[in-house]
C-alpha cells in the first residue's frame, strides 16, 4: 500500500485522488475479505484504520475528506439504527450474536447477562483494585484471558497507576521515534511505510487500554510487546526492525558527517 500511494505521488497526480483510493482499496478488498471470512472484525478494523490513516497522510484532498467523513458517518449512523431495530438483517450479512452483546456491553455492561460483561467488569475492578501503587504480584481478583487481551489489567493491579502511567509514557515515546523517524526519511516510500506501523501500534495501544477500562468495546486486539502471542510479537518486533533499517539508510553515524536535515525535509515536502 505505501508503495501505491508513492507511486502515486511521484507521478505527481495530485489531482487523480479518485483514482489512488481506487488503487489503495484494490490492494486492500483481497487481504480484507479473508480477514472477515474467519471472522475477525477487530484485524479487518485495524487494516481500514491503517488504510484510512495512509490516505490521510498521502496528501487527498480536502473534499475527498470531508465526502468520506460524511459518508463514514452515515453508515455508522445506519450500522447504529440496524444494531438498535433491525439486529436481524446483520446478522443475514455475517455479523455474530456475540460482537452485539459486546457493543451492549460497551454501552450498558448492567443490561445485558452477567456473562457477557464479566471480562469488563473484572478488569476495570482489578485496575481499581491496584490503587496508585498496586497489589504486588499476588492476584486478588480474576480476570479472564489476563495474559492476552486483558494484560493492560493485571498491569493496573499488580503496579497500580504508577505502573500503567510509566508503561503509557514508553509507548509515547516509542511513537515519538516513529513520528520522528518519519520525517527525518528520503523518500516518500519509507515514509508511507513508517507511518502504517505507526498508525498500527498507535491503534492497538489505544483499543487495547480503553477496551480494558471500559471505554471502547471488546475486541481480539493485543497490547504491542506485552500481550501474550508469538505472531503478535513477531509482527512488532518485524516492524520495529523494518524502522530501524529505514533508519540506518537515511542517518549518518554520530561519529561521521552530519546530515543535511533540510535537504531531507525539502525532499519530504516533494
């Protein structure tokens, strides 16, 4: 996709918006439509998050953001009518019983059977129970899945507020090295690239957190580098390493010559 998108511009077709959301949404329909044949809607969100973010930053312009907010809106306020009167006809085109009574939850974790808001419930209590210091290592109370989607839990009540504020303050660290990282490249391709995995792991950290404190609904994203999953961890330790070699061919060593930051944010800007 980042390729597309540079390629795009290259071509210096600014005025063809149409056409590269053509070409970004042909790239994107195949992976997509296997994602949501599993099912798993929370991945095929984060791949048109991803998508969405890339456009965005790849410089469309003004109108075409402002018609897809407008249509982005009307469907999220048809997807909200059909959830709320018509629950029957999603789930015709493939949505599950489960992802609704997780949007109840979300909504109203008391309105619906105690076993669908449990995971919820159990968490937030157990990052409450954490004070601003937390419990130690000892649990006290149980939350299911606490080592994949729920770790953001067991961080809140085993180091309390202390704990989740220094693990926040890392991961913004971490996206100012990919944000900065960004604008120092050559190329309009690296560029594009860093910024996916940016909008990646910003999304993940966001979703996952809110999720566990009750403020987005639940779904199968994990917490970057903390969540248990080999492929999830290989996945961020592979994107990590495709910044750092992006990095290595646009840096100089701090030993040698220093490097013309103007030139590289006038070829930026082209």
């Amino acid at each position: 996709m980042a390729h597309v998108i540079a390629k795009h511009r290259q071509t210096k077709q600014r005025a063809s918006d149409i056409l590269l959301i053509g070409k970004v949404l042909g790239v994107l329909i195949i992976p997509l439509i296997f994602i949501l044949k599993q099912p798993d809607l929370g991945t095929a969100i984060v791949f048109i998050i991803i998508t969405c973010g890339m456009l965005f930053i790849g410089g469309i312009s003004k109108k075409i953001i402002a018609l897809a907010i407008l249509i982005g809106g009307t469907i999220l306020g048809l997807f909200a009518y059909l959830v709320i009167f018509n629950r029957g006809l999603l789930l015709k085109i493939g949505f599950e019983n489960y992802q609704f009574k997780r949007i109840d939850t979300w909504f109203d974790g008391s309105a619906v059977d105690a076993d669908s808001a449990f995971n919820v419930e159990q968490a937030v209590k157990a990052i409450g129970s954490g004070g601003y210091f937390g419990n130690g290592f000892e649990s006290q109370v149980y939350v299911p899945e606490r080592h994949t989607d729920f770790i953001f839990s067991m961080i809140g009540e085993t180091t309390g507020m202390i704990g989740c504020a220094i693990l926040i303050i890392v991961y913004f660290f971490l996206m100012y090295y990919l944000i900065r990282t960004c604008f120092m490249t050559k190329t309009l391709y690296h560029t594009y690239v860093i910024s996916g995995i940016l909008i990646l792991m910003s999304f993940h950290m966001f979703q996952n957190i809110a999720m566990n404190i009750g403020l987005m609904p639940v779904t199968g994203i994990p917490l970057p580098f903390i969540s248990y999953g080999g492929s999830s961890i290989l996945a961020n330790m592979l994107s990590l390493g495709i910044v750092l070699a992006i990095q290595k061919n646009h840096y100089e060593s701090v030993f040698g010559k220093k490097r013309q930051y103007e030139e590289m944010a006038t070829n930026f800007e082209e």
